[in-house]
C-alpha cells in the first residue's frame, strides 16, 4: 500500500456496538498563556485531573450508577454473553498482512484476551486450518511485565522483515511504548531500539538507523501533544545524541518522517503538520531537504516513479484548474525539477468521491463512492508517457456492496486482498492477482444473526438549506408504517469521513433480530461526497452537519417509520459532539441519546490533550470570532435545563488520551446538577475505542444496547429474543 505521509490521531467514531469505526492528565501548563477570550468559572473544572482520587470516586459512583439498573434487566447476562462468545469465537475472519514469505495476523479469543501476534503461509491459509506460528503472546508479555499490554502494531524492516518495532500501549491509550523485535528469535533485541512512553513514531531508514519523533524533553510537544522534532538514531548512540533532521512549531499538530523501501525508488520524506488539514512535505537529498511544491491541503503519495496528488481545493496549475477531490499523477523526477506536468486520474461528479487508492507492483487500484456505492477500477501506467493510463475494472465484483482492495504486496506482486459485505450478508476475505481473473474467497464469516425478512435501502432526506441527505435504512420487509418502531440513527459528520454499509453482528443480534430499525446517515462533514461534502460543515458551517441529522430524524417520523419517542441517536468521538447538539439543540426529536467518547466543552476542547489537532475542524476558541461561532454548537454551554430533555448514556474511558474525558465527565454532573435523567459510564481502560479487550467490549456493548432498547420501548427483559447458544465472532 502507498506510504503514509502524515500521522496524528484522528477522531474516528468509536467502535460502539450499533456501527464502526474517528488522556493521562489535563495539564494546568496547556492553558498557561491568557487567552483571547476569558473562560467563565466552571464548577466542574476539578473533574479534568484524570487520575485523581477525588475525580475517580466520582466516576466510581457514576459507574455503579449507570450500571445497575442496567444490569438489573433480567436479560442482560444472556446478551453479554452471547456478545462475548461472539467476540472470541474462532470462526472470526483473520486478516493478514504480508511481510517477505509469512502472513501475519493478530488475534484474539477468550484464551487471549490481550492477543496473539501470530504468522503462517498462504497456502497454510488456504487450506482452511492454517498452521499459526505464534511469535509474541501479549497476555504472556503483560503477565511477566506487570502491565496491562494493548497491541499497538509492528512496523518490520524489509526486505527479510526480521527486525521489527513493537508498539505497546498501556490499557489502549495512544501514548505507547516502542520496542525492538527480532521475530526469527522471538524475542525482544537486548540493547536494541526501545523508547518510553509517548505518543510518538518510529520508522526504519535501515537496520542500524530510525527516524524517531517522540517526547525529548522539556519542550519538544506540540499544543496538540505530538512530536514536534523529528530525529535520526543510530544504534549503539544515546537517544539525547540522535541528530535534528526537521524541527517544527509549537502551534503545529505533529513532525516525522519516514523512508520508502521501494526497490529502486528509495527515498526518504519529512512531514510537518501545521493544521489537521495542512501540512509541507520534503525530500531528503544530499543537500538537505526539498519541499515537495503542492497545495498545503492536498493529500500526497509517492508510488514508484509517479507522485499522486489528492487536492482538497480546486488546484490551477499552468493555466488548467483541476477539481477538488480529484486523483492526479505526475512523474516525481520532472515535478521535483519544477516541471509541473499532471495528469487526471479521476474527476469527481456530482454523485461520484475519491475514497483512496492503493498500490500493487504495476498497478494502481482507485476506490470511489457512487451515491455511498463502493466503484473499484484498476489503472495502469503507459509504457510510453505520451500515451493514457488504462484502465479495468476487478472481475466478479457485487453492484450493491461495500467493496475494499488494499495490496498484499505493494513491492513484490500484483496480488490484492478484498473484503465484500453490506447490512445483512456476511463479510468474506477474498485474495487475487490484478489480471488473473476474479479473487478466490479464503475466508467468510458465518451468518451471526438472523436476516430473514431483513431489507436495507437507501432514502434522502431534504435539510434546512434544501441539500438532500442520503441515508441506509435496515428493517422488517414487511415493517408496519404507524410510527411505533424503536429506530436508532447513527451519525459521524465530520473530517472527510465516509459511513458506508457494513455487516456487524453485535447490532444484528441485540437489535434487528428484536424488531428494531437502524439508520446509517450520511450528513456532511463527512466525504461521502468528497472534499466540498466535508468542508460545507466546516468550523462556522458546523451547524449543517446538525441540520442534516435532524433533517433525517424528521424524515424518519414524515415518513411513519417511528416517532421521536421511539428514535434514538448515537455517536462517538466527532459523532458524540453530534449527538451532544442533537440533545441540547434538538431535543424535541429524540427519545434516547448514546453518547460515547465525545467533544462536548467546545470552549476548552483545545486545551485538552489532542484537542489542540482539531481546530481545523472547529476553529479556535481563544479567538473571539471563532468563540462566537463555536458557542452555537458547544452541547456544555448550550444546555438549557428549563427545557425537557431525553434520558442520555455517556460513555467514556480512563484511558482515552486523545478526547478528553472531562468532555463526558463534566457535561454528566451538569446534567446530574438539573435534575435530568442521565447515566454514565467510565471504562477504566480502553483508550479511545472505550475497551482493551473483548471481555470489556462486550460489557460496554451490552450496556449500550440494552439502555437503548429499554428506554425506546419502556420494556426490559434484554435477552429474552436471543439465543444463548454461542455465536461466531465480528
């Protein structure tokens, strides 16, 4: 797959149970500078100390709060249960990465918890009973360690992938440990590459040398909590002598770099990041570095001897505009000389969006989007540069179905992997060859819950300004029109990404196969319509993203699907800030609210770990204009307690080091203060996926699920619709 060229944490929607999926302590230092706009005083300040004793008894009685009535429903036990056998059964898809001649995967179960990182052969794995061959057990780790490991990743040093850095987080937070493995031993490298824990980055020049961006010392953090030096650390030298390549700013979001290992087309690329949105890359030659010339906004690849541009504006270049959300390609040699020469690969229309790209040995595999419709086509560079790109279509591919291809081999092959699933049909892991015919289904996951008499569909709704909003429906086929189902409407609306269908066995089993409705919408700020689609809620245009939400809950009501009494929202991270507006702006429109990992105080979100990352989204709220702004879709300061108000779930993690959980913490005791009717939950690990573990997940799945249902229907008994037996796993 093409390089990575910008890395900082993103605000995925949380991993809950109905959808997919964008700490450690507040520091006094963050806000040590007057800002623009002084803060009111806020009772609920001391709740931002993570750890601290006083704050944790909070969460502590909040968390037997929460928890107890729901647990209490005579049904909860058989669902966690059935969830959690789920979640550990082996008939889970394991996904491979190729590193030289072994696949690798990462796995957990109820034996492992924590996991295994483990490896076999192709044709192993397509045997249907591979032969795995653990090389590191990270519940072993964490027993002989003392500490509670959460896999991170490995990033291995090709050609024979056999030195690797490890990363280990504590409890799922982002900050993380780096370690050097060597995985013909198995076993940590004595004296090798290690660094303490930071939310950092490492990446191999060679085996004897990394780029490190990490904590340095006093001073050496961005506002946003990343990097802000990038280094190159020879082994055998103390980090502290580790040589400066690029030095950025304290207002940046993040610095690094990072070497391409193509044969034949090794180079090596600085990043600085001066926004979430904006960001100078450079070459490193053998007279420093060269800025890579391109719009600051515009994603940026290199792949062989092209480099693809992915522009966020409209983009003039030597008299010809090129459209925003486009794919274009110049050759990397003529760009870096100043011929500025690029070619259209793809031009996005009024329903059509660049969802990424990913590349083979020789070729290209572009992603769109059709309406939220997955369109996969295989470009091919000329042998002659004066000639076009060709271009194919994958073989055996279904019309209406969330399609992904990434490379298997980005170096050495042309073989791909594929993954095909929508609402109701179980996702499959395909493998094939650009060429070679359709790709061979390897693995499938088994039906997990019943579809008989499901149907999903796609409506519009029409928003305030007159946009029209698509969105998934998944319901009976023969689903009575009278406005009484309980119906759940998931959203995201925000930094450029797309919800698209996706099979999940947790919302089937704990909600379709009761009678319930679920509601995937597309609202903008997201990219379901590319870059335009994502900027037309940006910062003072936030309140689109909550105009088309709202504008999906009333179509769902217009059109006798439910009634606001019986329609829940959920969201997480980006999504809870969503979902925190829709309970203080829209209240009138809902019966339930879930509310995970959210932005919620929009006036000190920039002062709180990433927070700082994310005001190209937002804005900057020490800027009296942008407060002004910013206000209007700040859930904290736009609660109004005078008003009426549906029961609201929040949850968060201890262990989230990148949304605060002072946004959760403190919007609860609010509430709590008003008299309205809220739970909380705070899961003492998890970082921001709120779980480390499958045991962990399934509680929090539950406890979502079984809130959601209770308080939509004013019914109980949770599980008495699901089975006890034992169901695959997601």
């Amino acid at each position: 797959m093409r390089p990575l060229l910008f890395v900082v944490a993103l605000l995925i929607p949380a991993p809950a149970w109905a959808d997919e999926a964008p700490a450690g302590d507040a520091s006094e230092a963050a806000a040590a500078e007057e800002p623009a706009v002084a803060e009111p005083e806020d009772p609920h300040r001391w709740l931002e100390e993570v750890e601290d004793e006083r704050a944790l008894d909070w969460v502590r009685a909040r968390n037997a709060e929460a928890t107890a009535p729901i647990e209490a429903d005579p049904g909860f036990e058989a669902m966690e249960t059935r969830v959690r056998a789920m979640l550990d059964s082996p008939d889970k898809i394991a996904y491979l990465s190729q590193r030289g001649e072994h696949f690798y995967n990462f796995w957990k179960d109820a034996d492992h918890p924590r996991g295994l990182w483990r490896r076999t052969t192709l044709d192993s794995y397509r045997s249907g009973e591979p032969a795995w061959d653990v090389v590191l057990d990270v519940d072993a780790l964490g027993e002989a360690d003392g500490v509670k490991w959460v896999w991170h990743g490995a990033e291995c040093l090709p050609p024979a992938f056999a030195r690797c850095l490890v990363s280990l987080s504590r409890g799922g937070s982002d900050a993380d440990v780096v370690r050097e493995f060597d995985t013909t031993t198995k076993a940590f490298v004595e004296g090798g590459f290690e660094l303490p824990e930071a939310k950092q980055s490492a990446h191999w020049i060679d085996e004897d040398t990394l780029y490190v961006s990490t904590d340095f010392g006093e001073g050496t953090m961005t506002d946003s909590g990343y990097a802000r030096i990038v280094k190159r650390w020879k082994r055998g030298t103390p980090l502290a002598d580790a040589v400066t390549v690029l030095e950025g700013e304290q207002a940046d979001i993040s610095v690094g770099a990072f070497r391409d290992h193509t044969p034949g087309f090794e180079r090596e690329v600085v990043y600085r990041g001066l926004t979430f949105w904006t960001r100078r890359l450079y070459v490193v030659g053998k007279k420093g570095l060269t800025e890579i010339e391109r719009p600051l906004d515009s994603g940026t690849s290199l792949w062989r001897e092209h480099l693809l541009f992915e522009p966020k504006t409209d983009w003039e270049v030597n008299g010809t505009t090129y459209k925003a959300g486009s794919l274009l390609v110049a050759p990397f040699k003529r760009w870096m000389k100043g011929k500025k020469e690029l070619r259209v690969l793809f031009e996005p229309t009024a329903s059509t969006s660049l969802v990424g790209t990913s590349t083979t040995q020789n070729h290209l595999i572009v992603t769109t989007l059709d309406h939220v419709r997955s369109r996969i086509e295989v470009l091919t560079p000329p042998k002659k540069k004066k000639d076009d790109w060709s271009r194919s279509a994958l073989p055996g591919l279904p019309d209406n179905a969330r399609v992904s291809v990434w490379s298997a081999d980005a170096h050495g092959s042309d073989d791909y992997w594929m993954t095909v699933t929508d609402f109701l049909t179980p996702t499959t892991l395909s493998y094939g060859t650009v060429g070679g015919g359709p790709a061979q289904a390897l693995a499938s996951l088994p039906a997990m819950f019943d579809t008989e008499g499901l149907v999903a569909t796609q409506h519009f709704a029409t928003s305030k300004d007159g946009t029209q909003i698509p969105y998934f429906q998944v319901a009976r086929e023969d689903l009575v029109l009278d406005g009484t189902a309980p119906t759940l409407l998931y959203g995201y609306g925000g930094f450029e990404v797309s919800l698209q269908p996706r099979y999940s066995a947790t919302r089937g089993m704990t909600w379709l196969e009761r009678g319930g409705v679920y509601v995937l919408a597309n609202i903008r700020g997201g990219g379901e319509y590319g870059p335009s689609w994502h900027q037309a809620a940006l910062k003072e245009k936030r309140h689109r993203a909550y105009e088309d939400f709202a504008a999906v809950a009333d179509d769902l009501v217009a059109r006798k699907v439910t009634s606001p009494a019986r329609l829940g929202a959920q969201g997480g991270s980006n999504g809870g800030l969503l979902v925190g507006n829709m309970y203080t702006l829209y209240p009138d429109r809902f019966g339930a609210i879930l509310c995970s990992v959210p932005l919620l105080d929009m006036r000190r979100y920039s002062k709180l770990l990433a927070g700082a990352s994310w005001m190209g989204e937002y804005g900057d709220p020490d800027v009296p204009e942008q407060w002004e702004y910013i206000r209007t879709f700040s859930p904290y300061h736009n609660f109004d307690a005078s008003q009426d108000h549906p029961p609201m779930l929040l949850t968060t993690s201890t262990r989230d080091d990148r949304v605060h959980p002072a946004h959760a913490r403190k919007m609860t005791a609010k509430l709590i203060e008003a008299g309205k009717d809220v739970l909380y939950y705070e899961n003492i690990e998890g970082g921001h996926g709120g779980a480390a573990d499958n045991a962990q997940r399934a509680h929090l799945y539950t406890l979502q699920a079984v809130f959601l249902w209770n308080t939509l229907t004013g019914s109980g008994a949770a599980g008495a619709e699901a089975t006890p037996e034992p169901e695959p796993a997601e």
